[in-house]
C-alpha cells in the first residue's frame, strides 16, 4: 500500500504508524464523563468501506494525519490534517 | 443415515466402488428455528455440534453467507496448545485442548491431532523470567510444560541459529508437549457432518441481512435467502463481528485485522516441532503434506481485504530465516490473508449482549483456531442455558466498562496495532 | 533414464558452440548453452524423471515451463540444496548438478510405487475416515509413516552459504510478461517517453514467438529486441518473474542471477527481490496449455503439444518419431507439422469433426494423418509412451502405436497476477478458457491472458495495452504508432471444447503433482464437496508446487459437469501469490544473520568493548551486561559491581534512556497533562520522577524530567519505551490539544547519558570537576544544573536510580567517550570502575525502583505502589478510566518486596506466590518480577506483585517454581530494601 502523506507526498505505508478511527472524538481532557472515554477508548465503528483513520508519518515528517481509506479494498483517498475541515 | 468412516468401511468402498454418501446434508432454510448460529465456520459449527449433541438441542440453523470453512478455520495455521498465562484464559484453552484430544473420535472423522510439542523461545534473561511465569502457571493448573536451558533447545531443534550470527541469541525455551497442529478443514468439515447427523441445518450461501426485534430481544435474522425466526440467535462470525453486530445495532470493542499466513513447497520431515520465535511474533511448523506452515503479526492496520502487503511476506520471510537459517534455501509456495478481531486486550468474547436472545462469540485475535472446541462448548451452554458457562465468565462485552481486561501478552492498548 | 540422443543436427535456439556439462544423480551429461536442464534431459533421452506425490508412479516431463507438475528436481548440494525445482525452467549452467526426487531407491524402480495397488482404499480425504483407532491419538502412531511418505524433495539443515538482495524500483509503465503482447506494449509505451519496465521470467524474450519454426517470427524477436535497446527510457529483465500484485500498484519481482554458474560469484547475490513501484500495469503474461484427461494421461511420453514444440524448435530435440497428436483446438496441429517437418510420422486426433479446410490441405502438405471426431481414452505403455486407445463415433475402441503423445486440452490465459488484487476472473464459454473480471484503474491486459490467444491479435492488444498505460500517466506519443509486423496467424487457438468425461476408468489423473483423478472429483462431488474451496481442499488439487497451472479448470468443469451447472457458475479458487515459488531467502534479503533487525548502539559502545564489557540484547539496543574486571560470569560479575557502587563509586552508560527536548510557552500546562503529578509547579534548575498513563489507566511509562526553563524541560523514558512516547506526545499535541504552543523533539541519539553513583560520588565528580560547586547546596538531591566545560555543554541532574548519591550526564554524543573516560581517569584514584546493566537493574531493586517487569502495559499506578504520585486536582490522561470499579478493588496484586527465608535456596524470576496455608495450585496470589541477590542484606530479594500488596508486610510466603520442582519460603517486606528515608541521596 502507498499512502499519500500530506507534506512529504506518496510513500510506502511501513513509513508510517496506524492509530485507527479518527472520527471518534476524543472526549475533552477533564471530561468526567467515564461513559465517553469507555466508548472513546474501546469502541470502534470498524466499518467495512470508507474509513478515516490517524496515520503518523513515523520514518519521514513525523507528522499525524488523517487518511480517508476503503477498508475493503485498501485503497486510499483524501488526506487531512487533523483538525481540517472535513477530516472527519 | 451416514456411514460410520473406519478402515474397514474405506475397506468395504474400495472393493464395492459404493459410493459414500454426502458428509453433511444440504438444507433448505425453514422459516423458524430454536436456534440460529450466524457464522458457519469451525466455531458456529462446533456450537450447533455440542447444542445438538450435549444439550439435546437439534431444532438448529447454522447460516453460512459463503460456503462452510471458507473463513479463518481453512486460513490459520493449525496450532493448538494452552500455554496461556491469566487465570480464566489457562483453563478455557486447557479445556479446548483437552476437547481437541478427544475430537476425531468424537466425530469420528479423523480431524489429525498432532502433539508434537511447542517450544516457546526465549532471548533475554527478563524473557526467560516472563516464559517460566507462564510454565509455572501451567503447571500449577496441571498443564504439562517444560523449561528449557539453551543447551536443552539445542539438543532438541539442533537447526536453529546458534551461531555467533543470530541477533537475538537463543537463552532457552518453554515446551509444551501436548501442544500441536491439528488439520484445519477437517475441523470444520467434522462438526458439520457430526451436527449433520444429529438434525441440525447446515444452509451455506445465506447472508443474514438484519435482525428480526421485539423491543429489545431478537427474535430472528432476515436473510439472503429470506427471514428465518429463531428463538436464539448466536453470532459467530470473526473478521466480521462488527458488521454483523451492527445490524443488530450494537458497538463492539473489535477492530477488524490482516493476519497473513505462509506455506511453503512441501519437503520431507524438516522441522518436527511447532516453535515460536521470542524476538518477533512468528511460529511455525511443518504440515503432514510436507510444506512448512509459518504465522506473523498483522499487517498492522484495519482490512477486510483478506490479502496481505508485501513487506508483511519479508518480514515473516526475515524471521523465518533469522529462527532457521538453512529455511533460506526453501521457496514460499502461497501466502494468503485472513481477517481476524483484534480486541483492546487481546481475549476474545463469548457472552450474552445487551439484547435478550442474541449471543456473541468473537474478538479472537490470534487464537481462534486453538479455541474452536471449547468456544463451541462455552457458547452453546450459554446459549442453552442463557447464562455464560463458568469457563468463560471473564469474557463479557461489559470487561472494559468495569476495568477487568484480559491482557494476556501483555500489548497495551495502542501498541496492539504495531 | 537414457534411450540415445534426441537432439537434431541442427536447428533450435541453442549455441552449439557453448556445450555444457552437467549431472544428473551422479552422472554426466552433456547440453548446450540455452538449454533448460529439462530440454538437456530429454535431449540425452530421459524418460521417467520423477514419482508423483502420492502413488508414486512414474512420470516424465509434461511440459516445459513454470506450469510443470512432474519434472522436478533438487538442485545443488550441502547448504546449496534446493529441492522441488522444476528442470523446465533451469537455465543449464556449467557444472549444474541435479538429483531426482521422492523415489527409492531411484525413480525409475521405486519401491513406493507398490502403493499405487492400494489406491481404492487412497481416495480423496481417506485419511480423514481412518487412522483413528483403536485409541485417542492413535493417528500420532501412523503420522511419522505418513509424513516420511509425504513431502517432495529433502532440504538440508546446513546454512545457506549465498547472499541475497532487495531493491525498489519505480517506473512509469510496468510491463509483465515478454512474449509478442508484452514487447508490443512495452514498445508503444516506450515510444511515448514514459519510463517503461518490462520484466519476462524465461532468460529469453520471445514468449510464444519462441516455439515457432518460421524464420519470420525470429526476425521479428530480433527486431524487436533491436527496437527495445534503442529505446533508453526502457528497462528489460530478463530471468525476472513477477511474484505477486499488492495494494497500490506494488509488484513484487524476483530476479536470478544463477545463469553463469551454478553457485553465485563470491559477494555476488544469488537473487533480488525487487519491489517495484508502477503507476500503470501492463498484463502480458500469457496462457498455459491445458492437458487433455484420459485413463493413464500421466504416462511418460505424454507431453503438453505447445512443450513438445518448443523442444522441438527452441531446443532441437525431437522427441518421437510416431507421434500422436490428441488436441481439442487448432493451436496443437501447429506442433503435428512442425514434428512431421522435422521427419516423424504423425496422427492428429482432434476431438472435433468439423476442422478447417485449411488445416486439412496443410495437414495433406506435411503429410500428417488426421482422425477427426476422435477422442483419446487412454495411454498406452508403462516407463514411455507406447500407445492410445481412442474413440472415433463409428468405432469405440481405436487403437494406435506412438512414442510420443502430444495432447492439448485448450489455453488458460494466466490471470493470477491480475487477479491478486481481487478481481475475480470470469469464465468464457467461447473459449472455455478464464479471462480477466476487469481491471482496476491503470491495469491492463494484452494478449493471451485477454484471450487474444492469436499472434496477430496479441500484438495489436498489446500496444493498445501499452499505449493506454502511457496515456495513463499522462503519456500521449507524438507520432502514429508504428505499424505490428505480422507473424505466423494460428486459426482458432482455442474453441469451445468438450469436458474432460466424469467417467474415465482407472486413473485419470486432473492434477498431476498431487494425483487427483477423475474418480477423486467424482467422489468429492458424491459427499458435497462441491464448492470449489471445498474441492480443492478435500482432494488436495491445485495446492502442489505448480498450484493447478494445468488442473484447476479441468477440474472446475468436471466438478460443473458433475453438477450439471455451466462452468461460469461453478466459481473458481482465488489465485493466491506467489505466481511460482519463491525462496525464504530472497524474501529476506540482507535482513538475515546480524542484520535481520538493526542494532543501537550507544556512543560508549566502542568503549565498552575494547574495555571487556560483555555485551547484552536489550531490545534494538546493545547494552554493556557486565565488565569482566568484576568477573567471569554475568553471576558473579554483577555482585562485585554492586559493592562497588553500594561502597565507592561505579559509573555506568544509560545512554539509551528517551531523551526528548520540550519546549514551548504551554511546556509545563502540556506535561502536566501527560504525567499524573504535577509539573506546572516544578521549580527551575529541579528534576522530578514521573509517570504518564495510557488512556485505559494502565501505567505507560516512567522517568525523570528536569525544568532548565520556564519554557523548557529535557524529559527522558525508558529504554523500551522511548519511540512509544514519542510518538504518543506528537499524537496529543498535533490532534487533540492543538491549542497548546508546545515542541517536543527526540534527543536520544544526539545525547550521551552517564550516571555516577556511589557514597563516593561527589567526590568523583569534584576529581573530575574541580571547579564546579557540587555542594548538597548548589545541587542539592533532585537538582538540575545546564553547564558548559571547555565549550561543550554538559546537562547535570542530581538523580539516583541506585539509591546511592549519584549524578546523571548528559552530553552531546560526539563527547560520550571523552566525558566517560575523563570520569574514569580523574576519579581513578577513588577506585571509579564502570558497571553494567545487570549491576544496574540490581541496585534498583534493593531500591524498589520499579522497571520493565512490573511496567508490562498490565497495571495501575496503584498497583504499582505509586497511587499517592497522582494529582487528581488537575485532569491528566487516564484518570477517569482510572476510575473503574475493578481497578479500585481491594486486592488486587500490587507491589512488594520479597526476602528469601532459605539461606540454601534461591528467588526466582516467574515464581508462583501462595500464601502459607495455600494449595500449591492455582493461579496463586501473585508472581515474582525481579530477583537479585542483595549485597546488603545478604540474601535474595525480589520484587513482587501481591495480592493485596503491603497490608501483607510481614507474612511468610510460598515462591512456587514447579518447573524446577522449587518451593522457597519468603517474607513480604517493603520494596524499598535500603534507605527507606533516602538520606544517601541528601548527603
């Protein structure tokens, strides 16, 4: 697979890490709400098709981003930075 | 009824030309039954298997989107063991162990049990102190282990790297004598001919659609090939868990993952053990057929392709040969993928849910295969019974609301992806 | 295995100038350069040249590619064995020896065969009917039998003495395959500019072409290669298969460089893998003939028709000279004229009654018989081929002599590499043959594999297909294409054939490597193994070395006949790669021995070797275990090192710590964040130990950070989790908190670290630091100073990880070994020595210092005895899981430590805890985590975790270890077992 890094370009996916959904939101530091860090920590969509996911570009910027990817085929579409709009 | 399969039977085909008869019958769905298992793999089968003949439940559908086996029973790489550390999870595989010991003839279809022993490698003295934990716990609970100096790993699998070479140098071992390989396929072809027998509906080519409600109990599955009411419903259906919960409108603690796995050419007797490298996850043994049959990590992100990335393939090809140099030599024949839950402590689920009727087996990250039997056992009592069998009481959806996760290797909670 | 030479006079594409000498199961033979050790053979008269799998009958070569089933052999000798090579693709080399497999004691007279008598009772899946009396695990006495008879050839447990590399490449265009398609499409997109690949598995180009007798078509070839030389944005390899398509247009490839000698030159590799990287594919990889299905088809002498001309016109050998040729489409007459021209007597049986009035007149011109309407039954002849029984409509039971038997049961264009990336391919009725389901976005198909199973029709889809894939990537040529030279045209290749009959008698073999006949299909058909997953598993087809090259879809329409369903109904397996076998070698490439994983080392490294440290694995990280100034082993060697840093002073490389720089004006808010205690109030010129949860309140990581700012602290991890942090600070601050103005920075390669520990510490550093106030006043214990000496900066903290005054440093790498040796020589007269990691993780444990044992991802802050650290005023990560009712119980296992009550006996490491009155038995209350031997207490210790933790101080306790049959009493203690109050660290 090759993942389109938004400020280095297309690079082989061992350079980067996986983190997994990026839709969930993570609940606001201090939040003590112990249900939404439950559901925020340990509960995934794992949808089988369209996905935005955390991606780190560990071997190159070290940047995190979000990756638009189609679970069931692997091939990947549009890259966000966090907290663009759109990124999730 | 079936043919009983025996020496003398193959004895008496060979001589008449008779031919055998179907090993499971081919059914048409009815529209109600006691209970629906969504999921015909080794542990949907193994459920209506043990419903039917331990609970005397036989008005039973097992739904197969695909053909039956065509998931991670015919795709793992056959081993079997209970060298298994936290209290709960010891005695759940050392039940599934004992279960594979007696399962061809309680099938009486020959499923090729191979105890030829595991040897667990350690490379750092801190390693040996977490393999011996591990061997003292199974020893404690009356599971054979052994624990091995380097010398003794030496005499026993002499063609592994002792050289100067090796980057992780080999400190010794823990052997488990009982643990081995057992034949995939038949695992699954067995239950479905023995559940077969006793009345339950195998239906392949039947994708359940959604889920029949009442409030909060289900009541029944739509399905490919039309609604079908059930009294209970069990899903067993791993790799895809979470699609198939999300029909009933439910969140899973499961992320769905590649994990590949590796065959090579076949060639008389090489390696006679399984044995699990220490430094990286990776194992392997050699199948009856004669290909040597070795496992990884996973490709480290969600997928439901069922296909792997090539640096995964020299990865594993990296560990093989850094375990077993001469393996250098020998050529991979196939490697394919299978989709597996992985879950945030690495222990699977069998459970009722928060809907009355609906049970869940799943999340089995890397140890579905071994656990087949005994998940069959543990999920039709508590289908059954509808109350979790007291062997897997820890495994409940609501572990991580309480704070009683099962982390067995160890992983942590985000480095399981890497 | 000899019947006099094969070869013609003359002719073929071998150099007759470049003869080679080569073995076989001890004995010389000869070939020529651009043989195949298959064509060698057959040149030299071979005839059986290996068992099959399971009845071990006799067989001889089938055809003369990567689809062979039978011909294979175990090449080379000690750590150079290679078993299960095909002889159909063995460049012959110089010196090549070869042995043949899986027969004893040869496979011309194999004892094995004598199973083949009992192949009623072998049927498909017999062993799963049997085996399993007369007791549980009874199948583990008939196992080793078994397995010894199973298997292919034998490999060596020596090491393979070759080398092996990788490599990436890009290109614009990849072209795979290079016959007539794949040439045309890598010229057409050549010529557009395009930076075009093409990769062929033979060690020549040609593909089809190679198998023809026509001067034109080798003109072509030449032309052709003329015309890809000349193009210089154009890469050819040769000797190059493409093992497997991956996501984003990845190919892998293998190259082998085995075509000089048999062994690689010294340093040379003896293959690479390439990973290739293409914007837009070109499929060209061919098709592979089908053999026809009949009672004995297995027999020596029946060869594939396309093979039995390849040998003829690649490689001059002619291998009968009463030939039979039983096809089911026009492309195997090719082979008949080809034989008759080259002076055998030939007979066509085509299966057909309607044939061409064109190849009926050539048929009349080369004086070939033709039997139309015939349809072959079975072969005749044991060791060879000595005749065929055929069927004609008015006669059932023909019979002819023949020492050859050319048989074709149609094309099967190769679709793995296509469909690995999960378009399934469909089946053509027109054809009977499986094309491509489509392509994915920048994939194209050209030639044979399309279907386009003609020359002329291969050419002209091939560079539309290369065209197309230039286009793809923004290529478009500047003038016409030029125009495809036209070669011999076949009729129909292929046409509609008829299945293979479900009834043949006897055997009838499908899949030739692995023995499933007819009867095995019809029998995995009778019991409902009828999906085509199901078959093939059940019977074992299409899984041998060839993965059903020539079996599977004359097993798909049997198995549809038998269903009575079409065969496009009946599914097809899922073509899995590699497209032929590749070795673990060169998948692994240089990442073998001591380089299979990258080594850290320290910046002491050097020194620590040239100085007698035994080094130790501690992850990436190669550590210094213990110096051999305190003795020979790491047991006793330890000890002396500890009374050296417990007496006098000890100096030690902790250079591996994370080390990460943070800086920023939200510095402080941020780490107060990410540790449970709290930093904000942290003052300058001061250090505090710290630990940062994961979001699930399992602790993550601990160490110290010093504030040499306001807006700047130097925060370090342990060894093992130094990348795992990192990572984690990068995550928070660039997602979640993206409102905080924070920088974090690895240092950990940049920095040397040291610690200097022992009550004579200070004085050590005064030695080597005169002018430095180092007064409990000026750097008083937790203290932190940044200081310059002789223009290197030089972090010092006042930190102990000991329990004795010890100092950490910190300099920049390149100075490492000038500090460290600067200590060691100023300090000299104190009796400074350097101690290792073993030495290390001791003292810390009589200190109660928790490390990588009790930090396994598995527990609490609580659990850990450090509950008291967390500042729950302010939110920080993990508190509200933390929470959780399970983590708050009582009892849960939680720190101790542990005093050996047996003078005779040791703690161990992995050690089972029970209380007194306990069962040994169970999952106990807890385990040992790390053990030492104590200098000052003069005993083991250990630290443990516990059920219930330290309400139990005090309490025997059972330490069980029934691995080595071990139960040693011990007491429940604190874990800290020295200096409870900390006045060594405050003098």
């Amino acid at each position: 697979m090759r993942i389109n890094c938004p400020h280095c370009g297309e690079r082989d996916y061992k350079e980067f890490r996986y983190a997994g959904d990026a839709v969930k939101t993570r609940p606001a530091l201090g939040d003590a709400d112990l249900r939404a860090w439950h559901d925020y920590v340990f509960l995934f969509d794992n949808p089988k098709g369209a996905h935005r996911e955390y991606w780190q570009h560990v071997l190159g910027c070290r940047q995190w981003f979000v990756l638009e990817r189609d679970t069931a085929t692997n091939v990947p579409g549009r890259t966000f930075r966090p907290r663009e709009r759109g990124s999730r | 009824m079936r043919d009983r399969y025996s020496a003398l039977a193959l004895a008496r085909h060979a001589m008449t030309g008779a031919a055998w008869p179907r090993a499971w019958r081919s059914a048409e769905p009815k529209s109600t039954y006691d209970v629906v298992i969504i999921g015909g793999g080794g542990h949907g089968l193994a459920t209506a298997y043990y419903l039917a003949s331990r609970h005397g439940i036989t008005n039973v559908a097992v739904l197969e989107r695909n053909h039956i086996g065509s998931g991670n029973v015919g795709r793992n790489t056959t081993l079997v063991r209970s060298n298994y550390l936290l209290d709960g999870n010891t005695q759940f595989f050392e039940y599934s162990l004992k279960l594979w010991e007696g399962l061809s003839h309680e099938l009486n279809y020959n499923v090729m049990l191979s105890q030829r022993g595991q040897v667990v490698l350690g490379h750092s003295p801190a390693q040996m102190d977490v393999l011996a934990r591990k061997g003292n716990i199974m020893r404690l609970n009356g599971i054979d282990a052994e624990l091995l100096d380097r010398g003794d790993v030496q005499r026993l699998l002499p063609y592994l790297d002792y050289s100067t070479q090796s980057r992780f140098p080999i400190h010794g071992g823990v052997l488990q004598r009982r643990a081995g390989t057992v034949r995939h396929d038949a695992v699954a072809w067995g239950y479905a001919r023995a559940a077969s027998a006793l009345g339950v509906d195998i239906i392949e080519n039947c994708e359940v659609t959604g889920f029949r409600r009442e409030g909060d109990r289900v009541t029944g599955v739509a399905t490919s090939r039309g609604p079908i009411a059930a009294g209970r419903t069990a899903i067993s259906v791993a790799g895809h868990s979470s699609q198939v919960a999300a029909l009933a409108g439910l969140r899973l603690p499961v992320e769905s993952h590649l994990l590949q796995a590796f065959v090579s050419e076949p060639i008389k007797p090489f390696v006679n053990h399984v044995i699990s490298f220490g430094a990286e996850l990776f194992y392997i043994s050699q199948s009856d057929k004669g290909g040597l049959v070795f496992g990884a990590h996973i490709d480290g992100f969600n997928s439901y392709t069922q296909r792997g990335q090539f640096q995964q393939v020299q990865t594993a090809a990296e560990c093989a040969v850094a375990l077993i140099p001469s393996i250098s030599r020998l050529r991979l024949l196939r490697h394919w993928g299978g989709i597996q839950d992985m879950t945030p402590d690495g222990s699977p689920f069998i459970c009722r849910t928060p809907l009355a009727n609906l049970y869940f087996n799943g999340g089995w990250c890397y140890q579905g295969f071994k656990a087949t039997p005994a998940a069959g056992w543990c999920l039709a009592h508590t289908v059954a019974n509808d109350d979790e069998h007291p062997l897997v009481r820890h495994l409940g959806l609501d572990r991580f609301e309480r704070g009683n996760g099962h982390d067995e290797y160890a992983l942590g909670l985000w480095t399981y992806r890497q | 295995m000899r019947a006099g030479s094969r070869r013609l006079a003359s002719g073929g594409q071998i150099d007759r100038k470049r003869p080679l000498r080569f073995s076989l199961d001890g004995r010389e033979y000869a070939g020529y350069a651009g043989d195949t050790l298959a064509s060698a053979l057959l040149a030299n008269g071979a005839r059986v040249v290996g068992r099959s799998f399971k009845y071990h009958r006799p067989r001889g070569f089938l055809s003369a590619g990567v689809e062979e089933p039978n011909g294979l052999f175990t090449l080379g000798g000690g750590g150079r064995t290679t078993p299960n090579v095909p002889g159909t693709v063995t460049e012959l080399v110089e010196g090549l020896t070869a042995r043949t497999q899986n027969g004893w004691p040869s496979v011309n007279f194999d004892l094995m065969s004598v199973l083949s008598l009992a192949a009623p009772l072998l049927g498909a899946g017999f062993y799963y009917k049997t085996f399993m009396g007369p007791r549980r695990g009874s199948w583990e006495f008939y196992e080793p039998f078994i397995r010894r008879a199973a298997g292919l050839g034998r490999a060596t447990h020596e090491r393979d003495s070759d080398r092996y590399e990788t490599r990436y490449a890009h290109t614009d265009v990849l072209v795979i395959g290079g016959g007539p398609a794949g040439v045309c499409a890598a010229l057409a997109a050549g010529a557009t500019g395009a930076r075009v690949l093409l990769v062929e598995q033979d060690f020549l180009l040609g593909g089809g072409l190679l198998l023809e007798r026509e001067a034109g078509a080798r003109r072509w070839l030449e032309d052709a290669r003329a015309a890809l030389a000349r193009l210089p944005n154009l890469e050819v390899l040769t000797r190059a298969t493409a093992l497997g398509l991956y996501d984003g247009n990845t190919v892998a490839l293998l190259e082998r460089h085995d075509h000089e000698q048999p062994d690689p030159r010294r340093g040379a590799a003896r293959e690479t893998i390439t990973t290739v990287h293409a914007r837009a594919i070109v499929f060209a990889t061919g098709a592979a003939e089908r053999p026809l299905v009949f009672t004995d088809n297995d027999r020596p002498g029946v060869m594939l028709a396309a093979a039995v001309r390849g040998y003829l016109n690649r490689h001059a050998v002619l291998l009968g000279r009463q030939a039979v040729v039983a096809t089911s489409n026009d492309s195997a007459w090719e082979t008949a004229f080809d034989l008759a021209f080259a002076g055998a007597s030939v007979t066509v049986l085509d299966e057909c009654l309607d044939i061409s009035a064109e190849l009926l007149e050539r048929a009349r011109v080369a004086r070939v018989r033709v039997i139309p309407g015939a349809r072959v039954q079975r072969a005749l002849g044991g060791k060879w081929v000595r005749g065929v029984k055929f069927a004609t409509q008015r006669d059932p039971a023909r019979r002819l002599e023949c020492d050859l038997l050319c048989v074709s049961g149609g094309w099967s264009p190769a679709v793995h590499l296509s469909s690995h990336g999960g378009i399934r391919p469909v089946y053509r009725q027109d054809i009977d043959a499986f094309v491509p389901g489509g392509f994915a976005p920048g994939h194209f198909g050209a030639g044979a594999m399309t279907g386009a199973l003609i020359h002329v029709e291969a050419l002209a889809s091939g560079q539309g297909a290369g065209l197309a894939a230039a286009g793809h990537v923004g290529h478009v040529p500047d003038r016409p294409p030029p125009r495809v030279p036209v070669t011999p045209v076949l009729n129909r290749p292929a046409r509609p054939t008829p299945a293979p009959v479900v009834d043949a008698p006897g055997k009838a073999f499908v899949d030739f490597q692995n023995d499933v006949t007819v009867k095995d299909v019809r029998q995995a058909h009778q019991e409902g193994f009828e999906a085509v997953e199901h078959l093939k598993r059940y019977t074992t087809l299409g899984m041998g070395t060839d993965q059903g090259k020539t079996s599977n879809v004359n097993a798909l329409r049997l198995m549809a006949a038998l269903r009575g369903i079409e065969t496009s109904a009946a599914g097809t397996t899922t073509f899995r790669p590699p497209f032929t076998p590749v070795s673990i070698g060169a998948l692994a490439g240089r990442n073998v021995g001591h380089h299979f994983r990258p080594v850290r080392r320290s910046p002491l490294h050097e020194w620590h070797v040239d100085h007698g440290a035994v080094m130790i694995e501690a992850g990436p990280w190669l550590r210094a275990w213990y110096y051999r100034w305190a003795g020979a082993t790491p047991e006793t060697a330890y000890i002396e090192e500890m009374r050296l840093v417990r007496g006098g002073v000890g100096l030690s490389d902790v250079s591996s710590l994370g080390k990460i720089d943070v800086q920023g004006p939200d510095a402080a808010e941020f780490l107060n964040r990410v540790y449970v205690n709290d930093y904000a109030r942290l003052a300058v010129g001061k250090a505090r130990y710290g630990v940062m949860l994961n979001d699930d309140a399992t602790v993550l990581d601990d160490g110290t950070t010093a504030r040499f700012a306001e807006t700047r602290y130097f925060l370090t991890t342990t060894t093992a989790q130094a990348a795992e942090v990192m990572s984690r600070l990068e995550f928070l601050l660039q997602t979640a908190w993206t409102d905080l103005n924070v920088q974090v920075v690895s240092l950990t390669d940049q920095w040397a670290g040291m610690s200097i520990a022992g009550p004579k510490a200070r004085a050590a550093l005064r030695l080597a630091f005169p002018e430095l106030d180092l007064s409990d006043e000026a750097l008083p214990h937790m203290g932190c100073r940044e200081i310059e000496v002789e223009g290197v900066p030089l972090r010092l903290s006042r930190l102990s990880f000991s329990g004795e005054l010890a100092f950490e440093l910190y300099v920049p790498a390149d100075y490492g070994a000038a500090l460290w040796e600067h200590l060691l020589a100023s300090a000299a007269p104190l009796g400074i020595r350097p101690y290792g990691l073993e030495a290390l993780a001791s003292l810390r444990i009589e200190k109660g210092h928790v490390a990588g044992l009790e930090l396994d991802h598995r527990n609490t802050l609580d659990d850990l005895g450090l509950g008291k650290m967390a500042r729950t005023s302010k939110p920080f990560i993990g508190r509200e899981l933390r929470e959780r009712p399970e983590l708050r119980a009582a009892g849960r296992w939680s720190l101790v430590g542990l005093e050996c009550l047996e003078p005779a006996a040791r703690l161990r490491g992995g050690a089972i805890l029970f209380a007194a009155a306990d069962r040994i038995e169970g999952h106990g209350r807890g385990y040992v985590t790390s053990v030492t031997w104590s200098t000052e207490l003069n005993r083991f210790i250990a630290l443990a975790l516990y059920q219930g933790g330290l309400v139990h101080v005090g309490e025997e306790i059972i330490c069980a270890y029934p691995l080595k049959g071990e139960q040693v009493r011990a007491r429940i203690v604190s874990p800290m077992f020295i200096d409870a109050d900390g006045e060594r660290l405050r003098v």
